[in-house]
C-alpha cells in the first residue's frame, strides 16, 4: 500500500530535526504523480536544515495525487538527533513518525516497512529485529551464536558452552607391565572397563590400551590390556570407549579346525586393534582346547589367542600382537577357529574385537 498520498495543493512532505547539525542530513524521497491520463515518476533529494522544516516533497499540481513511494534519510553529523516527519496540510502539521536516529545510522519509511520502519542499524553485523518497535539487536562477539530467550519473546546472543575434550591427562605411573597407578586420588569412577588410554614411553613413542578393571585403596590401580606399561611412561590420557564388533559362532563349534566362520567385517576406517573376548554360551568337553583366531586380510593379530580349556566359557582381553599398529580401512577382519575340544565341541560362541578409529588420537 503507498504510505502517504499528498491529494492537494496544499499538502507537502517534510522533515525537521530536534537539535542544530554540525553536518546536515541528507535526505532521498521516491514519489509517483498520479493524474487521471498519466503516472509519472519523481524524485527529491537535499538535506536537513537542523530546527527549521525542509520540504522533502512538495505539494502536487491541481488535479493530480503525489504518492509517497519511499523515503530515506542518513544521520552524517556526529551526534544523534530526534527526527520527525510530518506532513504539512496548509501550514497545519500532522507527524507520520518521530524517533531518535543514531549517528551512522539510516532511516527507511516505504511501502514495505510501515510507519516505524527505519532502521537504528548503527554497526557492521547489527541485526535488524522488532520488539515495541523497529529496535536493533548488536552483533555478538566472536562465536556466540544466536537463540531465542527465556520467555521466547526476542532473540539473544548466548556462548555454547564448549564441546567435551576427548581426551582428559591423569597423573598415572608405572606399576607393573599391565598396571598403572594413580597415587592418592580415586579414580575408579572414570577408568571403567573398555575406556580407551594413550601415553608415551620414555622415548616419546606412542602407546595406547584399554582399561581391564580399576581399584582404589589409597592409590588407584589400572589394569591395561593393549601396550606394555613400562617404567619411564608419561603423558597419560584416559578417551571414550572402545567400539567393539562382534562376531557370532552360531550352534555348535565344528568338530575339527575351520577358517573364515562368522561374518567378515570390513573396517570402514583405520583403527587400532586392542583386544578381544570369547564367550561360549554352553562349555565343551573332552581334552584339549577351543582356540579362536581373529585375522586381518588372512593373516593372524593374535598370538596369544582367545582360548577356552575343556570346560571354559569365558576367556577376556587378549591382547593383540600391534595395538599400536593402524590395521587399513576396509580390511577383511575374519574368524578362525584352530582347534576344538576333542569330546563335545562348545555351543554358540561370541567374539569381540575391542577396537577404536586411528583418527581418534588426533582429537584434543
């Protein structure tokens, strides 16, 4: 809709400022003369004249109607000033808008922004926003990130609270080949079973493992599955958990050495392989043992193997030969089993291969 209609001669368009100007604001106002043959475009542009009334746009001709299209006015001086724009009926004003306009900022009134519409824009990343009226909403410092209040009424600036690390330091030595301790503090409550550890030798050469069982007395005590802990050790870090794949022996064991049971599982990125569990639901019998072998394209990474005795139904963390050693993307991780008990073989197997993404000791 146009905004306002200047429908005789004796109605003009104006603008005066509240307070004198160093530097005067100049103005640009868009209209349409409208007769009953003919449309024709216009335009008037000039400055403010401080406390004294300047005509932004002037009276129409007889028998024509001056439409307002759009109006803009730039506050140039170095102070803010109350601006009114008001239309003058034959020397009797009526105000269309009132409002302080900053200095650097621009004032629109159109046929898209209604009366009210400028803008109180007054820096680089201000956003434009309305609460009573046309406000302005102040850019937020560097990564905040936008959100609507408490009582979803206005948007505000907030800063996200920070990601987790993925890796925490703990004040951990060497205790034994498979065990680290913590000395006075009770760390049990993190170092669960499977939670993913990270150090350096003495040479600063990259080791890592997992985390068997934890226990607290006056100190805490670690056990490891993965590298070898030894004296000289530093820079511990305690991750996430392990992912674990497992692979299912269905039924029956085979009665004689068997290659590439159960599913092949082709890692979809790098990772370190750190160990691995068997589990059988109903035990063998007879003498000698059930042993399972877990490859990589073929060839063993274990040789201490997953092996359950005549009677045996459990057999964890077994460590594999390279913990710190990437096995590729997309390998073929496939299931042997070398030897069963002679009797009865064992009946539905499981197998897990603790492992993580090599990626993951990139993170912070």
């Amino acid at each position: 809709m146009q905004i306002i209609v200047l429908d005789t001669t004796t109605k003009s368009f104006e603008m005066v400022l509240g307070e004198a100007a160093t530097t005067q604001l100049p103005f640009v106002t868009a209209w349409i003369d409208s007769t009953a043959t003919d449309v024709t475009e216009g335009e008037t542009d000039g400055t403010s004249n401080s406390t004294t009334a300047v005509t932004v746009a002037a009276a129409p001709a007889a028998s024509t109607r001056r439409i307002i299209k759009d109006i803009s006015v730039y506050n140039a001086d170095n102070i803010s000033h109350t601006l009114t724009l008001r239309v003058n009926n034959n020397s009797t004003t009526r105000i269309v808008w009132t409002g302080t306009l900053a200095s650097g900022a621009s004032f629109y009134l159109s046929r898209v922004l209604s009366a009210g519409g400028g803008s109180p824009l007054t820096t680089q990343g201000d956003m434009f926003i309305f609460d009573t009226g046309n406000t302005r909403l102040a850019k937020g410092t560097a990564l905040q990130q936008l959100r609507m209040n408490s009582g979803a009424t206005l948007p505000e600036w907030f800063t996200p609270t920070a990601a987790a690390a993925t890796w925490t330091s703990f004040s951990g030595v060497y205790a034994s080949g498979t065990t680290i301790t913590v000395s006075g503090t009770d760390v049990t409550g993190v170092m669960k079973k499977g939670v993913i550890l990270k150090w350096l030798s003495s040479a600063d050469v990259f080791k890592t493992g997992i985390v068997v069982s934890s226990t607290f007395s006056t100190d805490t005590t670690i056990t490891v599955v993965g590298s070898t802990v030894a004296s000289g050790d530093k820079t511990f870090y305690y991750g996430p958990f392990a992912s674990r794949q497992t692979f299912i022996i269905a039924g029956t064991f085979p009665s004689a050495a068997t290659t590439d049971l159960s599913k092949t599982w082709y890692n979809e990125d790098a990772i370190y392989v750190i160990s691995a569990d068997l589990v059988v639901k109903t035990a063998g019998s007879g003498t000698g043992s059930t042993v399972v072998d877990i490859n990589d394209d073929g060839t063993t990474m274990f040789t201490t193997k997953p092996t359950l005795t005549t009677t045996g139904t459990t057999d964890r963390d077994n460590v594999s030969d390279n913990p710190t050693t990437a096995v590729a993307q997309y390998s073929a991780i496939t299931i042997d089993v070398d030897s069963v008990t002679a009797t009865t073989a064992p009946v539905d197997g499981y197998i897990d291969l603790f492992y993580y993404p090599v990626s993951l000791t990139s993170r912070t």
